[in-house]
C-alpha cells in the first residue's frame, strides 16, 4: 500500500480493508453514532463497527481510527471477544466504569499491533496528529496529564514509539520536558508495562493481569476487581464488574 494516506471511511476502501486484514465475520458499519467503537456479535458471527461526526469530519483520524477498529474486529475472531470491545455493567458515566475504561486503554498497544501488520503508515500518520495535539497541551498546561487519560495516551505512545520506532521521539521528548516533574515516575512505569504487553502475545489472561496492573499503578487497585467475560445477555457486548 502507498504512504500516501486513503480515506478509510470510503465504502469501497472499507471492503477492502476487511479483505486485506482477512475478517471471516461480515462487517455492519453505522455511521452516526456518537464515539468510535466496535460490537462483535457471537452468535451471529458478525461485527458491527460505530463511527462518529468527529471521525468523519477529521481530516487525519478518518484515516487510523476505522482501521483500529477493524484490528480489534480480527483479534475479537481469533483469539477472544473480550478483544472488541468493553463494555461496563454500571451506569455509563459512573466512576467505575471509568476506571474499567482507563484500565483497558493499553489493550491499544495489541490492537495497533496488528493494524500495524497491514496498515504501517497508519501507525505513523496517528502518532504524529497524537504528539501534535499533546505538544499543545503540555505547552498551555502541562498539568492536564495529571489526568490518566491523557497521561495513559502519552505513555501508549513512547510504548509504541519504542515498539515500532514510529519516528516521534523528537516530539515525545518535548512533551517530557514540560511534564510536571510529579508525574515522571508515573509516566516510565504505565510505559514499560505497555512495552512489556507489546512483547508477549496477547490472551485474555494475560489483559486481565494487565487491567490489574494498570488499576494498580493508577492507584485504584482497592476500588475495582477485573472479571473478564463475554456476555450475550448484554447485546453480546464485553462486559467487566466490579465484584
Ligand atoms: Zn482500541
């Protein structure tokens, strides 16, 4: 495939890029829906991937978002549907199902492994429009990554920098050099776990043991216990409790 980037959302590149990743299972793709996602149905041997305005309209996300999803798609067939997506059994905007959320993140690092097998420049295109927006942040208030999200988010990157020697190293060690010191710890141990994840081959034990790890370096190991399953009785989504 040329470097030059393609507009993935095209419903004819969309069936291609389902034959060259080499999904068995039918793809349903929804358009309008709010936030990018994907549902692997069982049962049914289907996949359904949910696209929103804000991907559709962004001129760099168009071109990497849908192709991780479709990555998720393939490890969802071969190796467990808990690799799709997550789902929580609490309310939607509770502060569990956050911390389920901020935990999963590093599933990234596999997803973005396997988009990378097909789609390199994919990997490239996302890391740079990602440093891009982190350099702005850090340069306005580098406080934000106090937040784990944004902190998780620069740590997949260096992990995958590392991984896959995405060529953003000048613009990580920027945001570095703004980050408030508090957080250097922090930021080199979520790192070196997401680099040790991209270094084994990904199973639904190993992601539990790494939502533990990860809910134990953020500090909220006390607060949340990480029951993978697949459930059918919740519109055959993944879902994790806390117990
Ligand atoms: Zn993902």
């Amino acid at each position: 495939m040329s470097e030059e980037k393609r507009d993935a959302l095209h419903p004819e590149e969309l069936s291609l890029r389902i034959q060259e990743i080499g999904l068995k299972w039918p793809v349903s793709w929804d358009m309008d829906y709010d936030g990018i996602t994907c549902r692997v149905h069982v049962q049914d041997r289907t996949h359904n991937i949910r696209v929103d305005k804000y991907t559709r309209e962004d001129p760099d996300g168009r071109y990497f978002h849908p192709l991780h999803e479709l990555a998720h798609c393939k490890l969802s067939e071969e190796i467990d549907p808990c690799f799709s997506a997550l789902q929580c059994g609490h309310e939607a905007d509770s502060d569990e199902c956050r911390r389920l959320y901020l935990i999963y993140v590093p599933i990234d690092v596999w997803v973005n492994q396997e988009r990378h097998k097909h789609w390199p420049e994919a990997m490239r295109n996302e890391q740079v429009a990602v440093c891009k927006e982190m350099v702005q942040i850090a340069k306005q208030n580098s406080y934000m990554f106090f937040q784990p999200e944004l902190l998780l988010t620069l740590a997949l990157s260096m992990a995958e920098d590392f991984l896959f020697d995405t060529m953003v190293g000048e613009q990580l060690r920027r945001i570095k050099n703004y980050l408030p010191p508090a957080l250097h710890g922090s930021v080199a141990e979520i790192r070196k776990a997401i680099v040790d994840m991209g270094q084994i081959t990904p199973c639904v034990e190993s992601l539990q043991y790494y939502m533990r790890e990860f809910a134990r370096i953020l500090s909220f190991e006390e607060l949340i216990q990480v029951r993978l399953e697949y459930s059918a009785r919740h519109q055959c989504q993944v879902v994790y409790w806390k117990e």
